[in-house]
C-alpha cells in the first residue's frame, strides 16, 4: 500500500482559480484526487477544471465567495451530493490590504477577516461536519503564512488574520483528532505567483529577495511534497495540530 495514496479521495480546494490554489489542485489531481474547485471567478474555475480533466481526473467547480457562510454551506452540500462526503479541505481562499495600521479602514479589515478567517474556519467546520458524519479520516490543510509567525510591514490584518488560523489550526486539531481528523497549517514564504510578478519586479521587491537568507523566491512547486503529505492517509496519520513554515529559513531571521 502506498502511504501517499489519495487516489479517489474527494478533495475540496478554495481560491482555486489562480496562484498556489490553482497549483494544489494540480497536484491533488495528479494524485488522483476528485476535485471541487472553488472560488469567485468561475471563469479560470472552468479553464483549468477543464485542463485537469483532459489529463484524466474528475472536477467540478463551485462559485463560491467563502465571507458568506450560507455560500459555504450550499457549496459543502454541493460537493457531497456530486462527488460524495469531503475527505480533504485545502482552505486556500485568502485576501491582503497593504497600509499602515493607522491607515487601516473598517472596510479592509472586514474584508480581510471575513476572508480569510471568518471563511476558513466554516469552511473547515462545514468539511469536518460530513467527515465526522461518514467516519472519514479526514485531512484538513489550512494555508497560512509567515506573516501569521512574523509581522509584516503594512501588512497588518493580514498578518492577525494569519496568526489567527494558526490558532485554529491547533484547536481543530485538539477537537476533531478523535474523530481521526487531521488538521494542519502549512505558512509558506514568499512565492512567485502572478500576483506578485509586479511586486517582484519593483524596487521593494529586488530590496527583499535581496534580504532573505538564500536571496531567493520560492516557487509554487516547492510546496507541492508537503501538501501531499498532508493530504495523505498513513503517512501522516501521527502529523496533527502542526504548523509548518516553508520558507526557505525566513522566519528563522
């Protein structure tokens, strides 16, 4: 048996549509996972449900905005009932507002904290619900960040929305291990994405690869074997209530 073996598992990844969401569906695919691909933008939903499917797996897409937590529960029962109960949740979908913190508006922190906590926790709740229900041993993968170890400039509800899930993380873990639920957070670095590509290319951005400890970025690859660890059955079956930095050493400045 294979310890890495997720093949026919029902896997559910928010903010799908772009970036390191769109890269962990890829990569749950390849391991033949049945993907539920959910984001806002349906459009890039279907271009790249489409694209999996030519290389053999099954997806479906959800429109899902994850502030709204009637969204979350339509979509969870949505999932079930096209591709079965939820085996694994990649709580993906996040936002960032860059000011200084006496120039933080209501609004931003809202926006924010409806994003990426107030929707990732319901989003995991609404997983473990049918994990707990079908006696699944599930595995939950909450993406958080360095800044939720480390504040960031400018980054200010950014980075307590991060260290928040991290929180999270460890009291889903405590709760759910029982049921055989396993609920961890990766935090990666910084990572070249399409939505960083003009960040990279600025003046701050050549000052900060300079400043990180191998001078480099990371790829989206890079996380690829400790998202499959995560998500696996037996190999990780001891690995719950862990937060994991891969970060090429940032956090260890």
């Amino acid at each position: 048996m294979n310890d890495m073996d997720i093949s026919g598992r029902v896997a559910l990844v928010t903010g799908a549509s772009s970036g390191l969401g769109a890269r962990f569906a890829r990569v749950l695919a390849a391991a033949g996972a049945r993907l539920a691909l959910a984001a806002r933008r349906t459009d890039r939903l279907e271009a790249l449900a489409e694209e999996l499917r030519e290389d053999g797996a099954e997806a479906i897409t959800l429109e899902l905005d994850v502030a709204s937590v009637p969204a979350i529960t339509a979509a969870a029962a949505e999932v079930a009932a096209r591709l079965g109960p939820i085996g694994i949740l990649v709580n993906n979908a996040g936002i960032s507002r860059q000011a200084r913190v006496e120039d933080v508006t209501e609004a931003d922190y809202d926006a924010v904290m409806a994003t990426n906590l107030k929707g990732a926790f319901f989003m995991a709740q609404a997983a473990a619900r049918q994990m707990i229900a079908h006696g699944i041993e599930g595995r939950i993968v909450n993406i958080a960040s360095v800044a939720g170890l480390k504040p960031l400039g400018q980054l200010s509800t950014y980075s307590m929305s991060k260290a928040a899930m991290v929180q999270m993380t460890k009291s889903m873990a405590r709760e759910w291990g029982r049921h055989g639920i396993n609920t961890n957070a990766i935090c990666p670095g910084y990572i070249a994405t399409e939505i960083s590509a003009d960040f990279l290319e600025s003046d701050g951005g050549r000052k900060l690869v300079a400043s990180l400890p191998r001078k480099r970025m990371g790829e989206p690859r890079d996380l690829d074997g400790l998202l499959l660890l995560l998500c696996a059955g037996e190999a990780a079956r001891f690995i719950n209530g862990s937060i994991i930095a891969a970060d090429d050493g940032f956090t260890a400045l």
